[in-house]
C-alpha cells in the first residue's frame, strides 16, 4: 500500500498520518503537496486534519479548488480510495465527493477529546478489521463537525449504508448525550455511494499507539492495507 | 475616476438549517434586556468590485456565489448591486 498525505496551507496533522503509515504501518508513503498535480502512484490519499487556507470562507472551501484536488476528485471517480479526516472531511463534502455539509458545533466550543464511535459498517475497505457494531475509541478535535443533510438524503445515506460511524456511548448506545457537535443521527463518518471515499471528523491516525491512549486507529489502517495488500516485501533486505 | 461598480453578495443559512451562532446572538440580546426580538439569524456579506467595463457580469456574480461564496446545502444567497 503505498499512501499520499495532502499537505495544504494550514493542514496540521499530516505528519500524524505520514508518521502513522511509516512508522507504525510501516508502508510506503509519500507528502502531496497542495500546488503538485501529482499523486505519485497512492494507492490511498489522505486529506489530514487542520485549517487549510486557515478555514477562511468556510472549512475546506479554499482548499477543494487547490491543483492536487483535481486529481484527488479524478482518483476519487476512478475508484480510487480517499480518507478525508476532520478538515480533509470538511475538503471532502465541500468539492462534492461526500453529501452533505459540517456546520459549526451546536454549543460553538471547539471540542477535543476522546469519543466512542459505532461501526455501522464493516464491509467497506476502511472498516474491514471492525464488526459491524463494534465500539471504537478515538479522539476528536474540531469547531465544525455537525454534519446536516436533508431528511430525504439522510435516509438515501442510511439505507444505502453509506454511514460509517456513530457517536456513542462507551457501551455502543447512540445517545444525544454521546453526540459531541449535534450531527445529525450522530453521524461521525459517511461514505460516498461507490464506498471508495471516507470522510469522519474524529482521527484514526491520533489512535495508534497505546501511549496515545487508544490503539483502535490502527484498524482504520490495517482494514486498508487488507484491501490494498501490502507493498512492503517480507523477508527481502 | 469615476468609481467601480459593486455587487453585495448576501449568504444566510437557510430556512430550517440550525444557527447556533445566531441563537446565541438572540440569547445574548435577551440578557442585555432586549426582548423586543423574536429570533436571530446570522449570516455574511461580500463586496464585489467590479472591473470597468465588464460585461455580463449577472452570469458571473450568480456563478461564484455558487460555487464558492455560498454552499448551496446549507446557505441561500441574494445579490444587491450598488451603482
């Protein structure tokens, strides 16, 4: 699996995810810069955390009309697999890859901490070493996360399952109070309808060692690399 | 010099979209005593000089209200020009 970090002007966890893959992954991977045209053979693309353009306008606007999104928009529609991770999610659902929009958190405080999410689906590239239902801990840290979407597409999301994962409580119940931002239907991660684009607001790539606090990332990862095979070669120097 | 022509473009959320931002302005309104207000809501304004001499430019404020300065899931806009 060889994996391409966009770096915009204001992303600030792209060493996370780069250090995730290489160090912890130990798979190939590679920094794609915002003005580059050049995916450089990703198998993945991860659009990482931050304030790209320093979220002026609105989060991901500025970013999703930058060169290297062309080419992650073409991957995208060619089946490539696109991981867009709080920010990236924002990037993700404002150039049309992913419904609906993240607004500003209902209680307007920026939040950071660890949540629990809800696999609601475990038959996707991304999801492949979860069960469906299993709970996983990861931590979040964002001011616009709410994700809205009209009724009528909300259920188009449900019924296709397109819903990744839900907030909830430590013990899996999906509860108002286990809902960080108000998203609708305490949606934390959505999927596109071909199941190639994941956008979630909390980060995977901050929940892969145990002295981080939580180990449950890594299967965020390890499911793609499952999908993607790995390139690195055991047993050769 | 006579002055450029500008457009303000006006994004407000839409009917039904949650505004905590302007719910909190309304909160706050309540508290300083004004209770004169049935409701907030929020939005944003961009002015838009316009070169001299441009033509067709309806087509244009239209296409980047669109495109960027709204986004259509959630916000409305509406387009003042001031001669």
């Amino acid at each position: 699996m060889k994996v391409g970090v966009v770096t915009f002007p204001g992303s600030n966890c792209d060493y996370d995810s780069y250090a995730a893959v290489k160090h912890i992954l130990n798979e190939e991977v590679e920094f794609l810069w915002h003005k580059s045209t050049e995916l450089k053979d990703s198998d993945l693309v991860i659009l990482p955390g931050g304030f790209a353009y320093g979220d002026y306008l609105r989060a991901g606007a500025i970013a999703r009309f930058s060169p290297i999104m062309e080419k992650v928009i073409e991957f995208a529609h060619s089946g490539g697999r696109v991981i867009g991770i709080c920010n990236g999610f924002q990037v993700l659902t404002e150039c049309g890859l992913l419904p609906g929009a993240l607004m500003r958190n209902r209680h307007l405080r920026f939040s950071c901490k660890f949540v629990h999410l809800r696999v609601e689906n475990s038959e996707t590239d991304f999801t492949t070493a979860c069960e469906t239902g299993e709970v996983l801990k990861i931590p979040i840290a964002h001011g616009e996360g709410n994700f809205y979407h009209y009724d009528n597409d909300i259920k188009e999301l449900e019924d296709n399952g397109q819903v990744a994962f839900r907030y909830c409580t430590p013990g899996g119940d999906i509860t108002d109070a286990a809902n960080p931002n108000g998203s609708i239907n305490n949606i934390a991660g959505i999927l596109n309808a071909q199941k190639n684009v994941l956008g979630m607001m909390p980060h995977p790539e901050r929940a892969v060692e145990d002295i981080l606090g939580s180990v449950d990332g890594l299967k965020l990862f390890e499911s793609l690399r499952s999908s993607i095979g790995s390139s690195v070669k055991v047993g050769h120097p | 010099m006579t002055q450029n022509e500008k457009a303000t473009v006006f994004v407000r959320l839409k009917d039904g979209v949650l505004d905590p931002q302007g719910e909190t302005i309304y909160k706050a309104l309540l508290q300083m005593g004004y209770g004169d207000f049935e409701s907030v809501r929020s939005g944003r304004f961009f002015e838009l000089e316009i070169k001299a001499g441009v033509e067709d430019i309806e087509s244009k404020i239209d296409e980047v209200s669109k495109k960027l300065l709204s986004n259509p899931v959630i916000e409305s806009f509406s387009v003042e020009r001031n001669r």
